[in-house]
C-alpha cells in the first residue's frame, strides 16, 4: 500500500470523524432537496416566462385625500335707498290720507221683514266689489201688511219716499209673517186669506207701490220662496198672486223665487244648487228663511233687474242736439265734353241646340223608288284653241319624240 493511502485511512480519530462528514455531506444536501416544498424550488428559466407573460395584479387605489373647496363669500352689494314718497297733503295736520276711495253713486233701498233683512245682506255680498253702488238696509223684524199696528207698511214707505235720503231704487220682499188674522179699527178681525182679507192686502200693496211711483223711484217686489209647511207656501202663493197683480199695476218689477228654491215638482228642498252650480243647504233651520248662501242666490235672481235700473240711471246724459250745420257752397262743375260714339258690341251667337233633328227610321222614302240622290251636273268646260306643244318639253307626248 502506497504511504499516502496509508496515512489518509490510519489518520488519527479526528481525521476519520472529518472524512466522515464530508462523505455525509452530499446526501444530507440531496435528502434536503428532495423533501423542500414546490414554492422553495427554483426555477431560472421558469421564473422569466412567469415574470415576462404573468397578468399584472390590481394595485390597490390609493386613498386619495380631497381638498375642501372653499368658495369666497360673495361681496354684499350696497342696495341704494330709496326715499319714501312725500305723503299728498291732507285736510289733517300729521295725516297720511289712504287710498281714494269711490263716493256711492246709487243708493238701494231694501225694505220688508226679516226675509228682506236676509235679502239686503245677500246685495250686499253681491255688490261688495263695485263702489258704485250703496246698500240701505231698511228691513224691519218681526213686521208684514196685516199687523198696521206693529208696523205701518205704506206709512213708512211713503216717509222713505219722502224723505232727505236719497234713493235711486227701492227693493221690497214682505208677508212670511202675514198669514194671521188682520184686525181692523172697529176690532172687526178677519180670517186669513179670506175675500175681504185680501182686498184689505191688495189695497195696502197698492199704497206701497204708489208712494214710489209718484217719486219716480223704481220698485222691484221679490216674491216668497216655497216653505216647508204647506200652509204657508198656499199662503206665500196667494200673496205672490196680489203682489204680482197690483205691483206691476203700479210700474213695479216683480221677481219670481218660486222655482230657484224648490225641485222639478215643485216641492220645498233646504239644499240646492248656490250660484256657482253646487249643491249646498240654501235654508234656514225653520224652513222659512233663507241662509247666508241661500241669501245671496236669492240676489243673484235680483240682479239683472237691478242692472238694467242702474245702466239707465248711470248713463251719461245725451248732449242735445242743435241745428244741423249747413252745407257748403256746391263746386261749380265744367259741363262735361259729349262722350265719343262708343260701337256697338257684337251679338251673342244664338244658342247651340241641346240635340240636332230627329229623323224617324220607320217613315216611308222620300225619295221616289228609293233613289239615292244624285250629285249635282257639273258645267264642261269650255272648248277653245288647244296650244301649240313645242317638242322635248315635259307635255309633248308624241312618240317617238322629236
């Protein structure tokens, strides 16, 4: 044996347990490669194509941090003042004056019982927007024409007519509390709606009617509306019928409620249609009196006669005519030259017939053996000297040519 060999394997015992590990070492390394995870091994080559093809994974957004804008406060613009209007001088020192208000031109008197009272208060509404016009309320409560001794109806009427007041129209609605007895000055008391009963109303309507007549102050007579009790709608109509009859007598408008306030068959209904079509409560708890809506649907049937009234009383005057001015002197017009000759048109050529003649089919020949007609003779004409053909010209027809 070599001396090399020999000293390598009888080394001393540190020698052998070094030569042992480095013969150990290659398969502790080989036994570590083997047993390490997927994800530990690498792979050059692999790792390139991974790196180069690999899709880009989404980075998270950042959290941006947003500036607070912050918009400059607007300027205040300086507002010019305006100096109040100098107030218009007043009657009163240290009095500012409201707005011109219009003076009432025509004044309505509305007289009668407590129905009138309703009545008055329904104008008043209807007019509240034309300053033109003034409501006088002189209804009087609990009063009629039979009971003279409460109230004197034609007395009254006939001081209103009278009076310094100034009235352009009278309205009256009266009798819801006349069905009762009347009673006269010898105490003789008479039953309602009786012969005499009704002269005695008539006569006093009458009164009524003429104390405004002879004042030229026209009157309108608004009739009762239909009640609930029947005894006092045949009595309203009876009174309607008298009112009517010796108002109108007198010059006197009568305005008939009857139909506004009750159905198709004529029955009392507390509900209807106000002025604008709907349907609502137009009367009293009674059954008698109208209430405010029903008030004012009652002037509603007032007011056209009133606006007729008060369109002639608020025409302005007509300026009287004077004497026609007269006409100028007429230009004196050259006599004209005589006009030329004009010729005369040509006819109009006479109509055209609708069809020419007819001829029948079946009428016997006019003609004799059934000839058809024969064209007219011509004339020969005349023989006279033939001229000379020179040879060679178109009409020489001798043969063979010369």
């Amino acid at each position: 044996m070599p001396t090399a060999r020999r000293l390598f394997l009888s080394g001393s015992p540190r020698t052998a347990l070094s030569r042992r590990l480095l013969m150990a070492a290659p398969l502790v390394l080989a036994a570590l490669a083997g047993t390490a995870p997927p994800a530990l091994a690498q792979n050059p080559i692999g790792d390139f194509f991974d790196t180069l093809f690999a899709p880009r994974k989404a980075m998270p957004p950042e959290s941006r941090r947003v500036r607070p804008t912050h918009h400059p406060k607007p300027k205040p613009v300086a507002t010019p003042r305006i100096a109040p209007a100098a107030p218009a001088p007043s009657g009163v020192p240290g009095e500012t004056p409201a707005a011109a208000k219009v003076a009432p031109s025509f004044f309505i008197a509305v007289i009668g019982d407590s129905q009138a009272n309703m009545l008055a208060q329904g104008l008043m509404e209807a007019y509240a927007g034309d300053p033109r016009v003034a409501i006088v309320n002189k209804a009087k409560e609990d009063s009629g024409l039979v009971r003279d001794d409460f109230y004197d109806w034609p007395a009254a009427a006939k001081a209103l007519a009278d009076g310094p007041q100034h009235i352009d129209l009278a309205v009256i609605q009266i009798g819801i509390n006349d069905n009762q007895k009347l009673r006269q000055n010898g105490g003789e008391t008479l039953d309602p709606l009786s012969k005499p009963f009704n002269e005695i109303y008539a006569k006093r309507v009458d009164e009524i009617a003429a104390a405004f007549r002879d004042k030229n102050i026209p009157l309108i007579w608004v009739g009762l509306p239909i009640m609930r009790s029947e005894t006092l709608s045949n009595a309203a109509l009876v009174f309607n019928d008298i009112d009517r009859q010796f108002a109108e007598a007198q010059g006197a408008q009568f305005v008939d409620l009857w139909e506004a306030f009750s159905d198709e068959n004529s029955v009392y209904r507390a509900s209807g249609p106000d002025v604008n079509g709907v349907i609502v409560r137009l009367r009293g708890a009674d059954g008698v009196h109208f209430n405010k809506v029903g008030a004012r649907k009652a002037a509603h049937f007032v007011e056209p006669e009133i606006r007729k009234i008060m369109e002639a009383a608020l025409k302005p005057p007509v300026a009287p005519e004077g004497p026609a001015p007269e006409a100028p002197p007429a230009a004196v017009v050259p006599p004209e030259a005589p006009a030329a000759p004009q010729a005369e048109a040509p006819a109009a050529p006479a109509p055209k017939p609708l069809a020419g003649k007819v001829e029948s089919l079946t009428d016997p020949a006019l003609s004799p053996d059934g000839a058809l007609a024969v064209a007219p003779s011509v004339a020969a004409p005349r023989a006279g000297p033939e001229a000379a053909v020179q040879p060679g010209r178109a009409d020489d027809f001798s043969w063979p040519p010369k």
